[in-house]
C-alpha cells in the first residue's frame, strides 16, 4: 500500500512545473524539521522518566531514618534524615503533585516510557517516509532542472 | 577630520571612530576605498563576535541570580528557625518530577555546591554573607554587561554608518572620474 502511494505521489510530482517543485520540496522540507524536533524531545523526555526510575530504584535501597544531605536548591544541600521510603511525590503535570507508593511512582514511570517509547517510534516511521518525499521531490527538481538548461543550451 | 566621540575603548572593545568628512578619512589612513570597506567589515564582524559573547555571558547570569535568591532566602528561613529546635520536614527532588521527604533536625550549617566538584560546609551566618556576596557581585556583573552591550551597539551603527558613507563616497568618486573622461574624450 505505502508502495502503491509512493508511486502515485511521483506521477503527481511528474506533473508540476519547477517553481511548484520548489515551493513543495520547501514545505516537505520545513515538515521533516518540525518532525524531527519532535522526536528529539520525545527522546528527552523518556531519559527524564528512565533517570526518575532509576532514582527510585535507589530510594528503594535505602532505609527511614538514613542521614543524607537534602537538596534545597540546585546548590544548597542541608544535612538531614530521610523520612519516608514508601512514599513519593509524583509530578504529573499542570501544578499537580500525587503521593503514590514506591511500586506505583515505578509503574507510573514504566508506563510513561512505554507511551513515550511507542510515540517515538511512530514519529520515526512518520519521518522517514517524510524523508522519502523530500529526495523524490528533490531528484525529480534536479531532473527538470537539467532538461530545462539542456533545452536552452540547444536553442542558444 | 575623524575624531573620537566616548572613551576610545571598553573592555576591550575598541571605539568605532566617528567619521566627518570621508575624503580626509580617506587621506589620513592612506587606504583607497575598497580597502577602508574591507578594514570596516571586519571590524564590524569582530563586533558582532563581542554582541554575541556578551548575549551568552548575560543569559547565564540572568539564570544563576534567581538561584542565588532563592539559597538566600532559604538561608535565612533556617537562621529564623534555629532558635526554636523544631524539626523541618521538607520535600526534596529526588529526580525531575518526583520528590521525597526528609527530616531536617536543627541545623547549624549547610553545604555549598561551588562547583567544579567542590562542596564546602559553612555555619549558617558564614554561608549567608557569602550568597550575599555572590549575589551582589552577579547582579554588578549583569549591569556592567548590559552596559557594555549598549556600548557595543553604538559602535556598531556608526561603522555600519561610516561603511555606508565610504562607498557612496566611492561611487561618487567612480561617477566623477568617469565624466571627466568622457568630457576629455569630446573635447
């Protein structure tokens, strides 16, 4: 099927003239970037949910009452004790936090990369036909280009 | 005659002298106009080298000085707290987007993360005048910055200016020598 397309798409392309070529590779272009930004922050955020998951998997080896020093900012660090090991707090987005259990911050984090890992890879497939188009669209552009100057080199 | 009209250099970037008169500009440099051109564009390209270091120079400060605030103020929360003995219960991030909680017993004195992998314990008081220090040096070096940036973009209108002028000058002058070749021609 995406093959039948494919070659359906290159008639249509056949068809246009150099300017309407040019106009479409700029559009085909411009959509594989915006794809191609999307999957770069899909990719970031699903390293965010690995790390959140790999920290709970830490917490999970320590015990209440361990001394650690406690993070209040990005450069202040207190000493302190931790309090609670079978509790964390969830961001879930939009100013809302979530107190869960330890197994269900790590099942909410699993989830999350799976959701994220499935969107990623329809995004890539979604790219790369994308990607297709554009080289057609390009090779063929290339093509009547070159017929265009051999057929004015002939009448000069 | 070319003068200067502020300080002939800031920090290091050097003043983009105001251009009167071009011919005597011309004269007095001993360049001919395309060379006086060339000499402009690259001082022009080495100010926009300096806008752009200045951008990022300011950008990163503009991120660390709420920061800063921000260890500010929880300092002095602590120091209010330190009489009292009661224990602060907290909740920390553990990793983007999720947070534990902790206990905090009195504390006399807290870790400073300096950077380049160095982390420093001070007393309470200590650590306060040095964030305060450090905030007030920040925000010093953020208005000298946005000072020099102002500076910087001064100059690069009048080369930008003087450029324009040179090569009107120089059209002008093109346009002149061909007339009175032709005239010479005729006569």
């Amino acid at each position: 099927m995406a093959a039948a397309s494919r070659s359906g798409v290159a008639e249509e392309i056949a068809k246009l003239s150099v300017e309407q070529l040019q106009a479409v590779k700029e559009q085909v272009d411009a959509e594989l970037s915006v794809l191609q930004d999307s999957v770069g922050s899909i990719r970031t955020a699903a390293n965010r949910f690995e790390m959140a998951a790999n920290a709970l998997h830490n917490l999970s080896l320590q015990k209440t009452g361990q001394q650690m020093l406690v993070p209040l900012t990005a450069s202040l660090y207190v000493p302190g004790v931790l309090d609670n090991v079978d509790n964390v707090l969830v961001d879930v987005g939009t100013g809302y936090y979530i107190e869960k259990s330890l197994a269900d911050g790590n099942d909410y984090c699993d989830r999350k990369i799976k959701f994220l890992k499935a969107n990623h890879d329809k995004l890539v497939e979604v790219a790369n036909d994308k990607r297709n188009t554009a080289e057609q669209v390009s090779l063929v552009l290339q093509a009547k280009m070159r017929s265009l100057s051999a057929g004015e080199q002939q009448r000069a | 005659m070319a003068s200067v009209t502020s300080a002939s250099e800031r920090r290091g970037i050097p003043a983009a002298p105001f251009v009167h008169d071009v011919q005597s500009f011309l004269t007095q440099s001993s360049y001919d106009a395309s060379t006086a051109l060339v000499a402009l564009q690259d001082r022009l390209q080495q100010y926009k080298l300096a806008e752009m270091k200045l951008l990022a120079q300011r950008r990163d400060l503009q991120a660390k000085i709420p920061d800063i605030k921000k260890c500010v103020e929880i300092v002095d929360t602590l120091l209010a707290k330190k009489g009292t003995g009661e224990t602060m219960k907290v909740d920390f991030e553990l990793a983007e987007g999720i947070y534990s909680r902790a206990q905090i017993p009195e504390a006399d004195s807290v870790c400073l993360w300096l950077g380049a992998n160095v982390m420093l314990e001070y007393p309470l008081e200590e650590a306060r005048s040095l964030l305060q220090s450090n905030l007030e040096n920040a925000t010093a070096s953020l208005k000298s910055i946005i000072e020099d940036m102002q500076f910087l973009r001064d100059q690069v209108t009048v080369t930008e200016v003087t450029i324009a002028r040179v090569y009107n000058f120089d059209v002008h002058q093109r346009r002149k020598l061909r007339n009175q070749a032709k005239e010479e021609e005729e006569s």
